[in-house]
C-alpha cells in the first residue's frame, strides 16, 4: 500500500518526453544538457536521460552530480550553477565540465585541475540580457576566452553560453540567438580556433527551435522543466506553445489523502490578520460550499497554483503548510475520508516536492 502523501514517477512517461526533447533537438542538430535539479538530482532520472540519448547530465547542485556518477551514469556531467571559489577543487573532481563567468574562478579551476592531473572543461557565459551570470560584454568575454586558451594551462575553452527566460525574464528570440552565435564567432577569431559548444539556454530556448529560426552556430541546451512536467509548465504556461501538448504530463503526480469532507462558508468569519506564512489573503465569498482538506500542505510543494487537480470540478482554495483545502461543491464523484486525490505538477512543486521528508516517492516503471 502506497504511502502518502506520495510523489509518483512515471519512469515510462518520463522517457517518453526525453525521446521526445532529444529528438527535436537532433533534428537541428543540438545535444541536450539534461538537468536534474528539479528532481533534487534522482539518480534514476539521470540514468534515463542517458538512456533517451542526452550528451551531458546537468545540474547547478555539486552534489545531485556526484549521486549521478555514483548510480553509473557514464556520459559527462555539468555544472550549471557557476562555482563558488570554495567548492573548485570538488567542481573539478566531480564534474567534466563547468559553466564560468569570472577571471578568479577561472584561474582557481586552473590551478585545481592541475593539482589533480585533469584537463577541466569550461563554459564561458554571456549575459545577454537577462542580467544573471555572464560577461557583459563582448569584448570582454573574447579577452577572457583568449586569456583561458593561452594562459590557465589546466583547463579547455570548450564553448560559450547563455542564460534567458530566468531572472529577466527575457525571452530567447531569434535575435538574441543570433547574438550568441555573433559573440561565439568573435570567440573564435580570438582564440582562432572553432568551439564545440555554444549553449542556447534551457528550456524555453526551445521557442526558437520550434520557429526554425535557430542559428546554426548553437548546438547545446540545457532542459529540464518541460521534461518534467510537458504542457503543464514552461513552453505552455508561459508561453502558449501548442508543440508540448504530445508530451505527457504525468511524469510526476502528487496523490493525497482526504482526510475531512464538510460544508463550510469561503469566507473567513471573524477579524482577519495574516495567514500561516504571514501575508494578507484576499478571499472571495462564494457562499457555503462543499469542500475536502488533504493531508499536504504549502510546506510540501510551496505555491496552491502549482499543484492541479485531477478530479474534475474540484479547485484549490486554500492551503497551510500541512493542509490543502479543495472545493469540490462542483465534482461529479463524491469524495470520503480515505479517498485519494491526484494532482499534475508544475515545476517548482516537483522541486519541492522532492526535497520534502515528508513525501513518500514512489518510481514505476524503472
């Protein structure tokens, strides 16, 4: 008997949407970074995205890339979170390859890899926008890039990359695509030699991709979110892209159990303050309507918009961090105490929960 609350991973499902991923990706000749981070680095996932035809495993947590190598994943792995300086002599044990955006890091790798006898793999970064890591401009980023290729002995300049749709928010159009593709061709008349790697960002890079308007010159990305959750996350939510409707989106499902059923009012009755997280709700009076609470909370997946339930006409309402009210004065199917509820996830409630002790994750399918 399953344990709940539970987190189902769809081992099938999942690889269903790696082929999938990998094989748009092939098609205009780009290898897929997978990453994992939004599994808290599941070894298992790792192993099927080897299997479905990933070139790197991807992650911005040294130590989900470790697990990963540690389970028998054999392809390289990355590090997509750029190193503190206190962690560079385990980013070059562990890792093959690292994405990088400052000169002191750079020299500390250097210096590392040949304590340890290897040749560590770097990732310049560009900002390109979105105003997260990245060298700013592009003359700067082709000084550096020269500075690697004939100074810091221990490492190899394998390519350039770039970060949108993240902080900034910036979308990965066309013309930022080319940009990218510009600032690599002025890295390699640098350095005066081609790169093997210019990375176009993650996963909603794949717009560009699907527009057919993607330069040549990129030949990476690194993704992760639509793996995970196909159209209920990323290139749907945000963007309205119909190409993500053939993926599945129940890879990962939350199950949880009913444990009260009652009529009550929606509106809080009394003198209102903040509620379990300390903020101010708005709530709407619909007047008394049936409704469910499920043992799991806001402390397991984070967000009540990040969770979707499966059982038609039912609503999330409300949450606390151990209790999740569902409206279900319009469903069909009449829920008791004991009945399980099922639920389609976005991507921060996987990352969620996945970190959560108190989830059972249960894998089908391996």
């Amino acid at each position: 008997m399953t344990k709940r609350p539970a987190l189902i991973v769809d081992h099938e499902k999942l690889r269903y949407n790696m082929s999938t991923v990998t094989g748009w990706c092939r098609e205009a000749g780009i290898d897929v970074a997978g990453v994992i981070k939004a599994t808290t680095g599941m070894a298992s996932v790792a192993l099927d995205y080897e299997r479905c035809g990933a070139k790197w495993i991807a992650s911005s947590r040294l130590e989900q890339l470790e697990r990963a190598k540690a389970a028998g994943v054999k392809i390289p792995v990355l590090m997509i979170r750029v190193p503190m300086l206190s962690e560079i002599a385990d980013v070059v044990r562990v890792c093959e390859y690292s994405l990088q955006s400052s000169i002191d890091t750079l020299k500390a790798a250097s210096e590392e890899a040949l304590k340890q006898g290897k040749t560590h793999n770097v990732i310049l970064m560009a900002d390109l926008g979105d105003l997260r890591e990245g060298f700013f401009e592009k003359e700067e980023l082709a000084d550096v890039a020269k500075y690697v290729e004939e100074k810091l002995d221990g490492l190899h300049l394998a390519g350039i990359g770039t970060n949108l749709g993240c902080v900034g928010s910036v979308k990965p159009t066309e013309e930022k695509m080319l940009m990218l593709a510009d600032w690599a061709e002025t890295v390699e008349a640098a350095i005066g030699r081609p790169l093997e790697i210019v990375s176009g960002g993650a996963t909603s890079s794949l717009m560009p991709l699907f527009d057919k308007v993607m330069p040549a010159k990129i030949n990476m990305l690194r993704v992760g979110a639509v793996v995970y959750c196909g159209p209920a996350e990323d290139l749907r939510t945000c963007y309205g892209r119909e190409e993500v409707d053939v993926m599945s989106d129940e890879a990962f499902v939350l199950e949880a159990e009913v444990i009260e059923t009652n009529t009550k009012p929606t509106h809080p009755i009394g003198e209102l303050g903040v509620d379990a997280f300390g903020q101010k709700a708005t709530y709407v009076d619909r007047g008394r309507r049936k409704r469910a609470i499920l043992a799991v909370g806001r402390a397991d997946y984070g967000d009540i918009g990040d969770i979707l339930p499966q059982l038609e006409g039912a609503e999330v309402t409300m949450a606390s961090g151990d209790h999740t009210i569902l409206d279900i004065e319009d469903c069909r199917e009449e829920l008791r105490v004991g009945d399980v509820v099922r639920f389609k996830l976005k991507y921060s409630a996987i990352l969620r929960l996945t970190t959560s002790e108190n989830i059972n994750i249960e894998e089908i399918n391996f």
